[in-house]
C-alpha cells in the first residue's frame, strides 16, 4: 500500500514500469491523501494488461468518513488482484493447509 499526495514526476515512465510488472505476483493499492491533482494516481488506476489491474488507486476523501472502508476496500483489491493474478497463470487453489488462522498486531 502506498500513501501519496498524488504528485507524478513521468507519468509514461511509472506507466510503463507498472504496466512491464503487471505479469508479477503483486498488488499495488494507492491512497490518495491531500487537495492534490490525482489525474496521474487515475490514469495508473486505468492500466489493464491481459484482464489483470495490479494498480488500484482509493481517494482517501471518498472513504475518510469510515476509517474502516478503506480497510475493506484495500483489502478487496488485494484480493481481487491476486486471484486474477493466479487465475491468469493457470494456478488452482492447494489442499486445504488449516481451518482457523487467527492474526494479530
């Protein structure tokens, strides 16, 4: 997850550069914070190569009002960009490795 201001110094450059990774095993979601122009953070969040969106771009003054969306909504991105991720490479889920996995910070 990154936290910006939304400020892109080349916006062909972090295009292409996340547009040559979209076939990696990751997942990009990006806040936007502040009063900034996020035209570039929209632009990335366009990117699609193959069906697979690996950029997700979240203003964060749509979801300030409920800390606890941007949670959610990050979280869904991840996930979504990972089965496509997986989906897109032919990867089935594994055997079942436990039932009850508790985290915490």
């Amino acid at each position: 997850m990154i936290i910006t201001d939304g400020k892109l110094e080349d916006f062909t450059k972090e295009g292409r550069t996340i547009y040559d990774a979209n076939d990696a095993p990751m997942s990009i979601v990006a806040v936007g914070v502040g009063s900034a122009d996020f035209t570039g953070m929209r632009y990335l969040n366009d990117i699609d190569r193959n069906g697979r969106k690996m950029f997700n771009f979240l203003p964060y003054d749509v979801l300030k009002s409920n800390p606890r969306m941007i949670e959610k909504v990050t979280m869904e991105k991840v996930s979504e960009q990972l089965v496509q991720y997986f989906t897109s490479h032919g990867i089935k889920p594994g055997k079942k490795v436990a039932k009850d996995i508790v985290f915490s910070f």
